[in-house]
C-alpha cells in the first residue's frame, strides 16, 4: 500500500478479511494511532516512512519479521512506540532507533536501566538492526538496555550515525555489565558507516572483550570518511591495531569499503527467502 490514508477500523477490517495475507508492505501512508497488528497469517510487516506514533503486535503468532523505518518525527520529542504482544515467532525486527522509538514488552515499558526478567524479553529474535550515535550518552544506554531484551540474539546490524565528537565513551563501555547476546550468542555483527570516531572505536573494543562467540565481524566504511588520505590513513591504522587485539574468540575482522554499504530494498526485505534482510 503506497501513499495511502487509512482509519484505524478499516485498517483492522482489511486484516480481518484478508485471512491468508502473509506480506503487508505500507509506504508513505497516513496511518492510524495506533496501528494494531491482529492477524492469524502474516509472516512479515514493513512500516516505511508512514507516519505513526505506536505500532503494536497485538495477536500476530505466525510474524516473523517486523521493520519500521524511517517514520517521520511529528516533532522533535515525538516518539514512536513498538508493542510486542504476541508474536512467538518473531525473529527478525529493525531498524529500531534509540533517539526516538521506545519498546513495550507485554505491559512492560523499556526504560533505561530496566534489566531482564521473563517478562521484558523477547527470546526469539534472532538478527536484530539499530540505528545510533554513538557520541551521545542517552542513545547508547539506551542500546545496553535494549540489547538485553533480545537474548538470543545471532546476527547484530548497527548502523552509525555518529557526528564527528571529542566527546569519549570508553570509560561507559568498561563499565558495562553482561549483556547475554553479546557475551554468549552473538555470531555475526555489521557496523554500517562507519567514520572511524572515537566513540564507535570503544564501542568495537567493548565487543571484542565481550563476544566470546563471535565469528564474523564486518565494518563498513562511510564514505565521507575517506575524503581526507589522512583519516583514511589513521583510520584503517586503528581497525588494523584493533584486529590485533585479543580476542576472546575465533573471529574474523573484515573491513569494506562505501560500495558495500547496504542495498536497502523492499523486496529484498519482505522476501523470506532472504535469511538476513540487513546483510550488504
């Protein structure tokens, strides 16, 4: 459905007549508030760039992939909040972004420091995407929080919208305590745009002290980053030293240059064929 008006009742009523519906795809609409995910037979729901204030997964047991993304702000303090209800196969959910949506789990709102029990995890979420600045404070304690609602986590997608900051983050990232992904889980990690900050290199150190089941571990260039030789240069220097470094596993360390950068699609994403929708 592109650019497309639609009330809350029709909305619910065309998903009530549609009992074998398994892809719904909303591009540029004007939904309603909140938009309410009750459906026996969809495997896979895209959000994009439609206005909304709250999607909720009110009765969805056969959905395995959920995206929003880039839902436009209605204001510089509008958020934009995700309820999980029901939906015992979910594996796939993203881009979810710090600085703007916030996460409901049950009856449980995620908060800053909230840390898990039975009921503020969803334990089948697989792969996993964020968007997030790395330089401000409030955004990656957000993340900590966030990343341990989803324990199982195999595949991480982290895609960096940092500024360039002198602002250092290293002394949060030594303080951290267990996040379960990361520690026991995680496999797989991209980090998208990459602009060789010290923000986001602490960030990477904090990985690989803690993911002692990484296997994969890919960095992509921005491609701003590389417009001066020096940052190139000192950049590239640091990920090479990083490499380097103890790992507390077998992990191998690739570092991709901007045409690798992910080609983004709604087919691509909606099509289940495709085990890992984020991967470039």
């Amino acid at each position: 459905m592109f650019t497309t008006g639609i009330s809350d009742w029709d909305f619910e009523n065309m998903l009530a007549c549609c009992p074998v519906l398994e892809k719904l795809v909303l591009v540029l609409n004007i939904m309603p508030d909140p938009v309410r995910l009750r459906s026996r037979s969809l495997r896979c729901v895209l959000l994009w760039m439609s206005a909304v204030e709250e999607v909720a997964v009110v009765d969805a047991p056969l959905l395995e992939r959920l995206f929003v993304l880039e839902a436009p702000r209605l204001g510089d303090e509008s958020i934009v909040m995700i309820k999980i209800a029901c939906a015992p196969k979910l594996r796939v959910l993203g881009y979810f972004e710090p600085r703007f949506h916030r996460l409901q789990i049950g009856d449980n709102v995620i908060k800053p420091g909230t840390m898990p029990s039975p009921s503020t995890v969803v334990p089948g979420v697989k792969i996993l995407a964020f968007k997030v600045n790395f330089g401000v404070l409030k955004e990656i304690k957000m993340l900590v929080t966030l990343l341990r609602c989803f324990p199982n986590i195999e595949t991480l997608h982290i895609e960096s919208l940092t500024e360039p900051t002198e602002r250092e983050r290293a002394k949060f990232w030594h303080e951290v305590s267990t996040v379960e992904c990361i520690e026991s889980h995680m496999k797989k990690m991209v980090i998208h745009e990459y602009r060789g900050e010290q923000c986001e290199l602490e960030f990477l150190r904090f990985i690989s002290r803690s993911a002692q089941e990484l296997q994969t571990l890919d960095v992509l260039l921005n491609r701003e980053s590389l417009t001066s030789v020096h940052k190139a240069t000192s950049m590239t220097n640091r990920l090479v030293d990083l490499s380097r470094e103890a790992w507390r596993c077998d992990c191998k360390m690739m570092v991709l240059g901007p045409k690798y950068q992910n080609d983004w699609s709604v087919q691509k994403a909606s099509d289940l064929s495709v085990e890992d929708p984020f991967h470039w």
